[in-house]
C-alpha cells in the first residue's frame, strides 16, 4: 500500500529561523530592535531599519547552517515519521541557501535522503496528504484543496489560526501520535 505522504517545512517549523534573524538584526541594527512577539505579520519589513531588507534579515551567509532545533523532540519524532511515512522536507530557498538548509539537515536529521530534500516556493503545486508549516500562504491553499495541515504555531499566523480551524502543534512532543490519528480519522471519512 502506497504510503501517506506528510510534507515538513523547515523554517521556523523544524527549526527557528525568525528567531536567530532577529539575533542578528538587534545587533546590526539597535536602534530598530525587534521581538518575536512583534512579528504578527507575515511581511514584517515595516517593523526594520530601512537598511534592513529582506535579503539582509535572512540573507546573512551561514544562517541556515545554524539554526537551532525547534525543541527536544523534532528530531526523534520525525525519525518516528519516517519510519512509516512517506516524509519529504518541502522548503522555500534562495540558490544561496540550498546548500545551507542540505547541510543543516545533515547535521540534524542524517536520516533524510537527498531524494526527501525538495526546494520549493509553490508547495501547493507539490503532491501530499498532510503538510506541517507555520505559513499561511502555504496552509491555507493545501486546507482549501482538501489535504489535511498542522500549523506550527507563531505570531504571524495567530490571525489565521483564529479564523480557520487548523490542527495546531506547539511542541514536536507526540507528534507522530498527533499525525497518525489526524491520517487514521481521514482514512476512515474517505
Ligand atoms: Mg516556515
């Protein structure tokens, strides 16, 4: 039987981005501090020093090399995943950070294969049965199509998460109990 597949973002999903970005942008920039709890919007370019573009927030080389886990359990929980799922690693990247996040990946997670590792914007062009991401723009399309989703949540997606009735995981800790009852419930109805 073809297994399911379960679609994992990276970024802030897996890993803290937003967070290591704001590290580096309250030193460079102090006199335009910012805080996680700030970051309520998806584009948060308003909140930066106007020298602070998109490409210098997250365009610093080796930041996606660095990152800290998500918590104490991403790591064996998706080794869990993968056991029985079909798991792929969908992420947006630069041509700059693809390097980066592959060898993030290595280093954390060694058991994801290049054939799981897929760069990628448009995620509702791509093929699963259940995506974990913390954005928008990628959550509501895939719950819109039909798929089943799991946010991850953040300030950025609090607004979202209260007009539409996501499944949400603030901790990896059970995650793939989490899953497979999502999937189990899903069989069940189809
Ligand atoms: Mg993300």
């Amino acid at each position: 039987m073809k297994k399911p597949i379960i679609a994992v973002d990276m970024d802030d999903t897996i890993c803290h981005l937003v967070k290591r970005a704001i590290y580096y942008n309250n030193i460079n920039f102090p006199t335009h501090p910012l805080q996680y709890e700030d970051m309520v919007h998806w584009d948060t370019r308003h909140l930066r020093h106007p020298d602070c573009t998109h490409e210098v927030f997250y365009g610093r080389p080796g930041l996606f090399e660095e990152l800290e886990l998500y918590d104490e359990y991403v790591v064996e929980e998706l080794r869990k995943l993968n056991e029985v799922y079909d798991l792929i690693i969908v992420t947006a990247a630069e041509p700059s950070t693809v390097m980066e996040k592959w060898n993030w990946l290595q280093m954390h997670v060694p058991f994801i294969t290049i054939e799981q590792f897929i760069t990628c914007k448009r995620k509702q062009l791509l093929t699963f049965d259940l995506l974990i991401d913390d954005g928008p723009h990628n959550l509501i399309p895939a719950l819109e199509s039909g798929r089943k989703v799991i946010c991850i949540p953040h300030p950025w997606n609090r607004q979202q998460l209260e007009q539409y009735d996501i499944p949400q995981m603030s901790s990896w800790k059970n995650a793939k109990a989490i899953i497979d009852k999502i999937l189990q419930r899903a069989a069940v109805r189809s």
